[in-house]
C-alpha cells in the first residue's frame, strides 16, 4: 500500500468487474483507507465482511480500529487473536508493516494504535 488510495480502490474496482474471483484480502486496502480517513465505524463494518481467518491481517486491523474507538479491552483480544496467527509480530511489528506498505503515513498510523497496546 502505498497511500495512493483513489487511483488503487479503482484500479481493485475494475480488477473485480474483470475477474469477480479476485483474492478476497484486495479488500483489505478499503479497510485502510477508511482507518486513514479516520472512518472507524466504516473500516469496522468493512473489516468485519472479511472472511479472511488465517490472515494476521484481520485481527490486526480490527486491534487498530478498536484502539481508535477507544475499546481497549477489545482491542487487546483482538491483538491477542492476531498473535496466535502470527506469534512473531510481536517486537516485528514495523518490519512486517513495511513488507506491505510502503507509505509512511499509513504505517505509522496503524504502528500508532497498535502501540497504545
């Protein structure tokens, strides 16, 4: 991800009307806008569509939505949850952002809550 959101959310838009079995963590880019565009109500609603389980993604995603929503309990579980998918994140957590994401705006937001943890 590299921040650049309206020209990526089209271009998985027109990758899905072209294939409609897209792998389903394309979506996860809508999560993160919203998270950027401080929409936590949005990004939570997106993120609980996934049905992406085996992804550390998710959990993940929803411990930086819950911190932002001030749910801190949930927060924890959800952080919790993530680290049983990926136990090495913990201590990593910048080096596997940044295999993903490029854009330093993103990652530090998403660093920012994950830290508040």
């Amino acid at each position: 991800m590299a921040g650049e959101f309206e020209r990526g959310l089209e271009l998985i838009r027109s990758s899905k009307e072209l294939n409609p079995f897209r792998p389903p963590w394309f979506s996860i880019a809508s999560v993160v806008f919203k998270i950027m565009q401080d929409d936590f109500d949005g990004a939570e609603k997106s993120v609980s569509k996934l049905s992406l389980r085996r992804l550390f993604w998710i959990p993940m995603l929803k411990a930086v939505i819950q911190v932002y929503k001030g749910e801190f309990k949930q927060a924890q579980a959800s952080y919790k949850e993530m680290l049983q998918i990926r136990p090495d994140f913990e201590g990593s957590e910048e080096r596997y952002l940044g295999a993903f994401i490029s854009s330093p705006a993103i990652k530090n937001k998403l660093l920012e809550a994950l830290e508040r943890l």
